[in-house]
C-alpha cells in the first residue's frame, strides 16, 4: 500500500475575492482562475512533500501565505487546509 496521498489539493476563493475577480477585465480574470488552480497543485505537492507551499509565509504555522502574480497588478493570501486538502483565498486586491 502506497503513503502517497488518496486525493488532490482543491482551491476555494471566498465571496469578496470572487466577486473581486469577477470585476477583472476577463483576460485577467481568466489568468488569475488559471494561477489558482496552478496553486492548488504546486502549493498541495509541496505540502505533501514536507516542503514550503509558494509565497511569504504570514505566520510561524504555516498556515497563512501571500503572493502576487508575476507581471499581474494582483496581489492575494491562501489560508493551508491540510484536514480538508484545500488552499481558501480569503484576501484578493486587484491594483485598478
């Protein structure tokens, strides 16, 4: 029997984050649906790894990160579920 985890990493983006990304412009929305869901991948397989999820981490738990997408004026913090396997985006700013 493998240790390898039985399921993937999901990302939720709250209310005031979604609504944010929804208010983008749609090329930009479209990038910024596609970097969270690269997230979930990059940010789960590192924690499964026992390595550091993407971004500066915001506590000594780690828990809480904040990253701002390359070339993107958008900037936003995931919250770590490791009960639930989930990255949650409580915090999007999109620089108008």
């Amino acid at each position: 029997m493998s240790d390898r985890p039985r399921r993937g990493w999901t990302v939720w983006t709250e209310g005031i984050p979604a609504e944010t990304m929804l208010d983008m412009p749609p090329d930009l929305s479209k990038k910024v649906v596609g970097f969270l869901a690269g997230l979930a991948l990059d940010a789960g397989g590192a924690i499964d790894g026992d390595r550091q999820p993407p971004g500066d981490p915001m506590d000594d738990l780690g828990v809480r990160y904040s990253v701002q997408i390359d070339g993107e004026p958008v900037v936003f913090e995931y919250v770590v579920l490791r009960e639930t396997r989930e990255i949650r985006i409580p915090v999007l700013v999109w620089f108008r």
